[in-house]
C-alpha cells in the first residue's frame, strides 16, 4: 500500500491534519525555507527556527547569529534577516548556527511538533526532498506557511511540484494536493513570469528583492534537505 500524501493549504487547517508518525515539510517559498536550505549549502553548521525575535536575540548573546524578519524586512534590533542572499557565500559564517524567526514558516515549524519528523522544503531542494520522502516511507504532509494565515500561491505551487515529483509512489490523499497539483501546472513552465501574479512577489519587489525572488525561484539546484533534529535545521 503507498503512503499518502496530504496539502495543508494555511497554518488556520493545519489543526485538521494528524501529525503523529507523519513526515511535515514545512514549505516557505518566499523565504524562510529558502533561506534555511541556502544557509545550510553555505556551510552554516545549523539553523534553529524560534518564534519569538527576544529569544533570537537571547540565543545572540550564546553565539547564535541572531536573524529576524516581520513583514519583509529585518526587524529593529537586529543585523540579519531573512533574505537567503545574506547566507550565501557569506564569509565568516561557516560552521555557525543561526536563530531564524520569520513572519510565517519558523511559526509553522512550531506548529508540526506531534510529526514523526520535519524538513524544510524548497524549490531550490524540490527533488532532494522528494528523495527524502520516498526513502522514508511513511505519509507525508505538505504544510505550506502562507501570509499571515492566508493560503498563497507559491508555496501551493512547491506542494504541488512535490506532489508530481511523488505522483508514482504516494497516493494523493485530499482535494488540497489535487489543488496544489494544479497550480504547479500553471506555473511549472515559467516560475518568473508566472510568479509575478502572486501577492508576496509584488511585495518583495516593491521592497528591492527581486534578486531574492529569483533565487527562490530556481528549481531543484540544491541536494540539501534540511532536518530538524532537537530543535535544529541541520542536514544529515
């Protein structure tokens, strides 16, 4: 019998989904996945998701490298955000671990507590993540993060790429995944062109993050599937 595979559209229906002995990717297009897979590439040793921006800069002051994001931008009071670009290549942050809250996908991390495991999924690791579903067996749900509860199209459509790279080995297990299927359908052929309908891409541009957009939107060019393991990202 194949695993089943279930789409959580919104952080508001995640409590309609049990989690027990279940696999949760946690999908943040537009950024927190995204960053926490690009730190990771980058040789960042971990990154820890936290809610709370006074417990990023607590974890600061024991040599965690404080980063925090509220609606788009880095918060007051901190030096680092959640662009991925800030991670990439970045010298001096090798082997360091960062404390990541972010306005919706460290907040989902937290809401997966009761899974058997949870990795972040991305465009950027689509396949390598996939791989990690298939090796481990067991039902899956995909949790996309959203904007502040409401559903969005990005991470529905990194659900649905999810969903056809698995199409021959998991069983589709609700309307949600269909739905995600079909959005990716849309937007498979063009990611940039068709990115530009969505709401939080016009909100990055109108901020100056084009760049950032674009390197969220790049598919399947990192093997890195970032693990939690005792509260931290790290890669296995």
């Amino acid at each position: 019998m194949r695993p089943i595979l279930e789409t959580c559209l919104s952080p508001t229906l995640i409590d309609q989904h049990e989690l027990h002995g279940k696999t949760v990717v946690v999908i943040d297009v537009f950024r927190a996945t995204t960053t926490i897979t690009t730190a990771l590439e980058s040789g960042l040793a971990a990154v820890k998701p936290v809610s709370e921006l006074a417990e990023a800069l607590q974890l600061g002051e024991k040599g965690y490298i404080p980063a925090a994001e509220r609606d788009g931008m880095i918060a007051p009071g901190f030096e680092h955000g959640n662009s991925p670009l800030e991670y990439r290549d970045t010298p001096g942050l090798e082997g360091k671990t960062l404390a990541l809250t972010t306005t919706n996908g460290t907040r989902c991390v937290h809401l997966s507590a009761s899974a058997e495991d949870v990795v972040a999924g991305a465009l950027r690791n689509r396949s390598a993540v996939a791989r990690y579903l298939l090796a481990a067996g067991r039902d899956a749900v995909l949790f996309c993060a959203g904007w502040k509860d409401r559903p969005n199209l990005e991470d529905t459509a990194m659900a649905g790429a999810l969903a056809e790279a698995l199409s021959p080995y998991f069983a589709n297990g609700d309307d949600a995944t269909w739905t995600a299927l079909g959005v990716w359908e849309q937007a498979r052929a063009d990611l940039r062109s068709w990115a530009r309908r969505t709401s939080h891409y016009k909100r990055l541009v109108d901020k100056g993050m084009r760049e950032d957009v674009y390197h969220c939107l790049d598919l399947d060019p990192s093997p890195v599937v970032p693990v939690l393991r005792d509260g931290l990202f790290v890669v296995e």
